[in-house]
C-alpha cells in the first residue's frame, strides 16, 4: 500500500527509513551489524569487559536504587550482559533487551559461569511488548544514544509503560564534548546517519528526561580498565525517579 500511514507508530517506522541501513543500530535491521561487532570478543572495547557500571555499583550501595531482593529490572540494550549479571548477582529478577543474538550469547554464558538467572530477550525495545507488571528499575548503558531523534518519543512511551511509580531509571550515554555525534537533530536526517551514536548536554538530558525527577545528573567517574567496575568519563550517568 503506498498510503499506509494511519498511526504515529507508522510515522515513527516511516521516519526510521530515513537512515541508511548501515546507520540503523536500533531496529531489527541493525542486529546484524551488531552480530558483527560482538563477534571478536578479544578487542580491546572498554565495555566488554564484565565490569558493572561506576553508578550502578554507587547508586546501589548507598541505597539509592532502593533494589530488594526479588527487585525487578529491565536493562535495555544489554549487549552481553555485564550489568544484567552484576543485578541479577544482587537478587534482582532481570529481563535484558538488545538485538544481537551473537551478544545475548555471551550474555547467557557470562550468567551461567556468575551461577545466576537473566532472562535474555533478543529484540528492538520498541517492539517488545512490555509485560502489566512494572519495573522497579529500568537501566540503559550506551542504548539510547544510537537512537534518531523520533526514537525519544517511542522511547519514553516505553519508560512510562515499564518504570513502576517510585522506580528509577538510570542512564549512561555519551557526553557533548567528549563523545558523539552533535549536530542539530535535522541536520541528522539530511545526512541520513547518527554517526556513531548522539551526543548530549545535561541541560538537554534534563529537558528529555524532565518528567522524571532527578535524583543525580553528573560524569562517569573513570576507573581502570582492570577495575572491578566499569568507568569512562566520556558518558553522563543520570539517574531519576517516577512519581509515585
């Protein structure tokens, strides 16, 4: 049908077509190049080390994540698995998304060697039906800076339907001026590419993100890369509560 577009989420598909195929990396078209990228596990990629987050490990440990026993938690964009493994490691019941089969292995085999259980989903966020029963945290390392523009739609569409009222959100993404793309958002559908990932400001993390209440906005504190947590000053580290 060359008139098919009725619904938002039609706009939004419509708009996904925008970007070259090689471009897209958060649609089902892109898991094949992430496939390809999680292939060579020897590289030297600062983040496939099993290393949890700085601010997962900080936010836990002074309680401000709040996670009991049982906790639920979804992580979006998992990759394989080392902050999924790392919740699942404090009792958490997690559910992990990304669209790499090739990284959801390495996932499965990272959890089976920690002797824990991370219910590992191959598939885009935007086409995962969120299940009724809420997250009490939803956690996104390096997912939501590959997404275009329209995608921040979709994406709070997602958050509102899966944080539980009082749950958190934590986030870490790319640092304008450090790391990433920063072009003007249109200039972004011009070229037809996100170039390697967007880059943001605090100032517009907190207007994306306003709804939310912040609870900490602030750098990744850098750690070794034989540490026991993962830490890279480049990204953000945000996290925020829903309302009750």
């Amino acid at each position: 049908m060359k008139r098919s577009v009725q619904t938002v989420e039609d706009v939004l598909r419509l708009m996904d077509t925008l970007f070259a195929p090689e471009a897209d990396r958060w649609t089902s078209r892109g898991a094949q190049w992430w496939d390809t990228f999680y292939e060579e596990r020897e590289r030297g990629v600062p983040f496939f080390r099993t290393a949890p987050d700085e601010s997962l490990v900080q936010w836990h440990a002074d309680g401000r994540l709040a996670l009991r026993p049982g906790a639920r938690v979804l992580d979006l964009g998992c990759g394989p698995g080392r902050n999924a493994v790392w919740l699942a490691q404090q009792g958490c019941e997690v559910d992990a998304l990304d669209l790499s089969a090739e990284a959801l292995r390495w996932g499965t085999e990272r959890a089976a060697q920690a002797g824990v259980e991370v219910s590992f989903v191959q598939t885009s966020i935007f086409d995962w039906p969120a299940p009724e029963v809420p997250y009490d945290l939803v956690h996104d390392s390096g997912c939501f800076h590959h997404l275009p523009p329209h995608r921040r739609v979709s994406y709070r569409a997602l958050l509102e339907r899966a944080l539980a009222p009082n749950g958190v959100f934590g986030l870490s993404c790319f640092a304008a001026g450090a790391m990433g793309s920063e072009e003007p958002d249109e200039d972004l559908y011009r070229a037809g590419r996100l170039s390697g990932g967007l880059a943001y400001s605090a100032e517009e993390l907190r207007s994306i993100f306003g709804w939310l209440d912040e609870v900490e906005l602030r750098r990744m504190q850098e750690h070794p890369a034989d540490g026991a947590v993962f830490g890279e000053p480049f990204l953000w580290v945000g996290l925020f509560r829903r309302s009750g």
